[in-house]
C-alpha cells in the first residue's frame, strides 16, 4: 500500500463523514500562510479527538501544543458554552495565528492560550491548582511527551482522558536502536504508561495522510 492510496482513502472518509467546514478550512489556511509547518491533524483525526472528548463528557480540556490551533477548535467545538480550554504553545508566533483562528471560531470565549515552554506552564497550572482536566491532548515537541505527561497527570482526576499524537513515527517506536529523539521520547513514554498503575493505556497505528505513525489513548484510573 502507498501513501497515494492512503491519501486518497483520507479524501474519502473526509468527504463522506468528516465534512471539515469553512471555519476549520480557514484555520488550516491561515497557518500554512502564516509559514507554520503543515503538521495539523487530518481533519478525520480532528475528528476523531472530538469525538473523544464528547464520549467523554469533556468540560475541561488541556492541550500541549497549539500550533495554529486546528485542533484546538475540533477539541473546543465539544465543549459546553461554560466550558474551558488550556493551550500551551511555546512560539509566539504561532500562538499569535491560533488566537486569530479561535476568534475566527467564535471559540475565544473558551480557549486560554499560555504562552511560554509547556514544562513551565505545566508546573504553573499544577501549582495554581488548574485541574482536574477531563481530557489532554499531548502533541508538542516529541522528545518531552514523557515529562509532558507526567505533569498532565497531576492535573486529571480518576476517568480523565490522555491522548498522546505522533507516537508510531513510521515504526521507529519498536526500534531500540532508533537515534531519532522523538522516537526514543516515545519509547520512554510507553516505559512510562508500562510501569504506571495510574493508567490503562493502549496505542493505535494509523495510515493516512501524513503518513505511517499512530497515537495512545491512556485512562486515568
Ligand atoms: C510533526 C509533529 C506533529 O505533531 C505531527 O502530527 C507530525 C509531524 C513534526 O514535528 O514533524
Ligand atoms: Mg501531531
């Protein structure tokens, strides 16, 4: 199978079920534009999380790692209307697109973008006693999603969600040998869920258009 099908496959799920509207379209345009990395999630995985988090029941939501805040409006969009949102972002820049984006959305009301390194703001939420948060959506910088999530933790309850993006990396996360420090970030993530009695894990692989890789979906207990 090849990427082109894969691609394609996404098109079509994307067409039939996901319908990503003019709202999420502009979001994703204003980013590239704005020279953010073409890094997003696929609509069908925007989708995806926000389903989670209505299966969930979501009333607060923290994410690591807005970029231009794609997903931060799929997520957002399952909130109710006294809902909240916690974004962290470390470039100014991008946090600049993404509040413009939430604004687009009519989402602004909800959303609070933190501006400044995640492990920071993590021990700033811990300390002013920010949580719990019904879910998390971990999709930083790959090499810190260990020390990511063990700060997360500290801010959700028994029956919180986590979800983790970008864990598979085309296979090299059953590599040992792999030298790229996002794969060994990953690695030393699912050492971590292995080991922690706090939560029941699973991780899923995928195929679609931003290619091989995967995500986890971790329950606090
Ligand atoms: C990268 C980051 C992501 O969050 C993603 O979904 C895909 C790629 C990256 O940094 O390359
Ligand atoms: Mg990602």
């Amino acid at each position: 199978m090849s990427q082109q099908r894969w691609s394609e496959v996404d098109s079509y799920i994307e067409q039939q079920l996901v319908g990503e509207d003019a709202v999420l379209a502009a979001a994703r345009e204003a980013s590239e534009n704005a020279g953010l990395p073409a890094i997003a999630l696929t609509p069908a995985h925007g989708k995806l999380l926000h389903l989670l988090a209505r299966i969930q029941g979501a009333r607060s939501i923290l994410e690591v790692g807005t970029l231009g805040g794609y997903s931060t409006i799929w997520l957002a969009r399952a909130l109710p209307d006294d809902g909240r949102l916690v974004t962290l972002e470390l470039n100014p820049h991008y946090a600049e697109v993404a509040a413009a984006n939430a604004e687009l959305a009519g989402l602004a009301g909800l959303i609070k973008i933190e501006v400044g390194p995640a492990l920071e703001s993590l021990r700033a939420l811990i300390v002013a006693d920010a949580g719990p948060f019904d879910m998390v959506f971990i999709d930083a910088d790959k090499s810190s999603t260990p020390e990511y999530f063990e700060l997360a933790l500290e801010l959700t309850r028994p029956g919180s969600v986590i979800v983790a993006d970008n864990v598979v990396r085309d296979g090299a996360l059953a590599d040992p040998a792999t030298r790229d420090p996002g794969s060994q970030g990953m690695r030393r993530f699912h050492e971590l869920l292995a080991t922690d009695a706090r939560v029941s894990a699973t991780t899923v692989q995928t195929v679609g258009a931003k290619g091989y890789d995967g995500f986890t979906l971790a329950l606090v207990r």
